[in-house]
C-alpha cells in the first residue's frame, strides 16, 4: 500500500441519495463499517424536490430534503460515516480490493465498493445553453422557480420530470409552455391528468411536435427570448436537417423569461473507466439481476450498483431506496464469504496520513 492512503474500509458507497443512504443503514447495521463519499450532489436528486407524497410510510407526504436528512441521521446513528468529497477514478487492485482517489487527493482503499452515484441532468446543446445556464436557463425548477415570478417560462420535456416541473411553476409563472418533440407524452397518467387541468385552467399551454434550438439574452439581463421549431409530425430538428422537409418546418421566437430543462439524465459512471466494468450504451452500470440473491453485484468482484445509476425504467425513489437495500445485503454476502476464506484485504495504512 502506498503511504497516501487516508484509510481503508470494509466499504464504500458512492453517493448519498435515497439508495446509497439506504444501503448505508444496512451495512451499518451488519457491521460492515460504511463510509459515504456525497459526491457534487450531496442527497442526490431528493433534495430537488420540495414535496415527496408517493415514498410509503409518509400519508401527509414529507418534503426531499427532509428525508434525505432524516435517512442520513438513521445512517449515523446504527454506524455509517460521510465525507464531502467526490471520486475521481477507482481500481481494482491485484490483492482484490479497491482504490479509490477523489479529486482532492485523498485515497482510500475497501473490500467492497457500492456504487449509488445516481444520474445528473441532460442538456441540449444550443446555442446559449452555456451562457445562460444559471442565468435564466435551468435544471431545477424546485430550486430556481421562484425567482422568476410573474415571468413566462418554458419547459423542455415529456416525462413525468417535465410534467412535475411545470406543475410546480405555475406557482410563480403568467404562463408555463411546455414543448414536446412529439404529439404524445410520456409521462404517466396521473401527471398527464394534472397537466391538463392546469391547461384547462388557463395555467400552462403545450406546444406539441416542437423543439427549442436557440436561447437568446445576456448573463446580465437573463433570458430575453428562445428559437422553437415546429412540424406537425414530431421531431421537427431532424426534419429541419433533411433538405427534402425543412420547408415544411416552422421556425419562430417565443418570449418567455425563464426556461427548465427536463429531458432526463445522464448516470454518473466515469469514475469507474479503470475499474473494466460493463455499461450500457446511455452509460448505466449493468447488474446481475435475476430473481435469487446478488442482483446488484457488477461483472466486477465486490462492486455494486444501486438507484438511478443502475435504474434507467423506473427511477422512483421508492424503488431507489429498495435497491441501496439489496445492494448492502449483497455485499454482506460477498464480504462474509471473504473473511471465510481469508481472503479481506489487511491494510496497513499509514499512520501519519490516518492521523490527518
């Protein structure tokens, strides 16, 4: 071991979110010695949301940051320990065991590793996405929505995320506009449901079969006005890239204040390159999976994963915390039959750099 090791563990977990929280509690309580790394979003994407009223056991619902906070004391309390930091590249040593380098400097090494590094939002790629992303352009409508009171705003998106989003902001918006590239959503009913009576309410208006290609305005004055393309049958960018149908694409400028991206997320796998583990091709860890025990265990010995950043269908946080919860069973599996075979790494950290 080399001696800028800060410390070895029997685990580590890769993010604080609902399923590495989940998985924390459990290993804490079946002594595997938990230690989370919260990455740069610490809670994960719970703490986005101001209200959670389908996680079971909540009837009057609970806001997110409230029960990230809440399982992190439970997490504390049976054992688990966390620190700011995020990891920038693990290994899968010869002796079995991980070493793991955050962008700090700090390494540490462990007999297993959980990966609960969830999925961080998508972008466009437009012009004045870059420019105005914090100026007007948002990922989070919980967190920014407010300070674009009585201004219209746009929503990008489909799903169940867009559709929440612009549900929300009709708290603080004239109009909320929602474009989709298509003529149906995917969103689920009770979503769709929703919308729609804030549409008949005169709250927010669809712009169906449109796609956004430009924000326009200044980081000191925000958003002045987008470019949205339209074709009455759906995906209007592609059509306007054909030269057999760009006629038939309709391109104009719309004036809203405030624009939310909603388009779904990208997991966050890269730290993981060196380690040779299996993605697919968006980038999620592929698991085991199955019906017995082990579901969450990679192609890789002793690495796990769990939540969004193996959940690319259902991404609830009911299901998140469930699988934080088979993970840290699975890898008590795993660590118990090691020390069976004598086989848990015996670390011999350096005493200057664990007195640090």
């Amino acid at each position: 071991m080399t001696d800028d090791v800060v410390e070895h563990r029997r685990l580590i977990i890769a993010g604080t979110g609902i399923s590495g929280l989940s998985a924390a509690i459990y290993a804490a309580r079946s002594n595997n010695d938990p230690l989370l790394i919260e990455g740069d979003e610490p809670g994960g994407q719970l703490t986005l949301t101001t209200d959670v009223e389908n996680y079971p056991g909540f009837p009057e619902g609970i806001s997110g940051p409230q029960l990230i906070n809440d399982m992190k004391e439970q997490a504390t309390k049976f054992g688990a320990e966390s620190r700011n930091g995020v990891i920038e590249d693990v290994r899968k040593e010869p002796a079995g065991h991980f070493r793991v380098a955050l962008t700090d400097g700090d390494v540490y090494t462990a007999d297993a590793l959980v990966v609960a590094s969830g999925a961080s939002a998508r972008t466009l790629g437009v012009p004045g996405e870059d420019e105005l992303m914090g100026y007007g352009l948002s990922t989070c409508a919980t967190c920014d929505g407010a300070f674009f009171r009585d201004e219209d705003m746009l929503v990008v998106g489909g799903g169940d995320a867009a559709m929440e989003e612009a549900n929300f902001l009709t708290k603080f918006a004239d109009t909320v506009y929602i474009a989709h590239r298509r003529e149906e959503f995917r969103a689920e009913d009770v979503w769709i449901e929703r919308t729609m009576e804030k549409v008949e309410d005169g709250e927010i208006e669809l712009l169906l079969n449109t796609e956004l290609t430009e924000i326009h305005g200044t980081p000191e004055d925000g958003i002045d006005h987008v470019t949205l393309v339209e074709h009455p049958d759906g995906h209007p960018t592609e059509k306007l890239a054909d030269s057999a149908t760009a006629d038939e694409v309709d391109e104009y400028d719309f004036d809203v204040g405030a624009v939310f991206y909603a388009i779904g997320h990208t997991p966050n796998t890269d730290f993981l390159e060196g380690t040779g583990i299996e993605t697919d091709d968006d980038g999620y860890l592929i698991t085991e999976g199955g019906r017995g025990g082990n579901q969450t265990a990679t192609g890789v010995p002793g690495l796990f994963g769990a939540g969004d950043v193996v959940d690319f269908h259902y991404q609830q946080a009911a299901t998140a915390g469930g699988m934080g919860v088979m993970a840290a069973l699975d890898v008590d599996e795993y660590l118990s039959e090691r020390e069976r075979a004598g086989e848990l790494y015996e670390a011999e950290v350096d005493a200057a750099a664990a007195d640090d």
